[in-house]
C-alpha cells in the first residue's frame, strides 16, 4: 500500500525524513516494494544516488 502512494510520487521532488532524524531533498527515480531509488545534485554539482529501504522513512513530503 505504501509503495503505491510512493509510486504516484515518482519523478517528483521530496523532502525525505529518515529514521534518523536527518531531512533531505530528493526527486524520486524508481520504487518497489521495500526500496527507493532517490537522486539529488549535490553542492559540488555531482549526483547523488541513493537506495533506501522504505522502512527507514519516517515522513515524505511533496515538494511543489
């Protein structure tokens, strides 16, 4: 079900908190049932990607 509303989201940009407590900006590039693939440009303008488990992800919110 939650990988559902995160499919809706796919392409956009996201603010991302994590378990740990640390937010970040993210477009998200891809989703199962368990993963995320997320990318950013970094402040070096190199990008950034990351797979993260679903679990780890305490809050999402759509960036307009």
């Amino acid at each position: 079900m939650m990988s559902k509303m995160i499919q809706d989201l796919m392409g956009s940009k996201c603010q991302l908190m994590f378990e740990s407590g640390v937010t970040e900006e993210y477009e998200i590039v891809d989703v199962d049932e368990e993963w995320l693939k997320l990318s950013r440009v970094d402040k070096k303008q190199q990008t950034e990607i990351r797979i993260v488990r679903i679990d780890s992800i305490r809050e999402l919110k759509p960036i307009q």
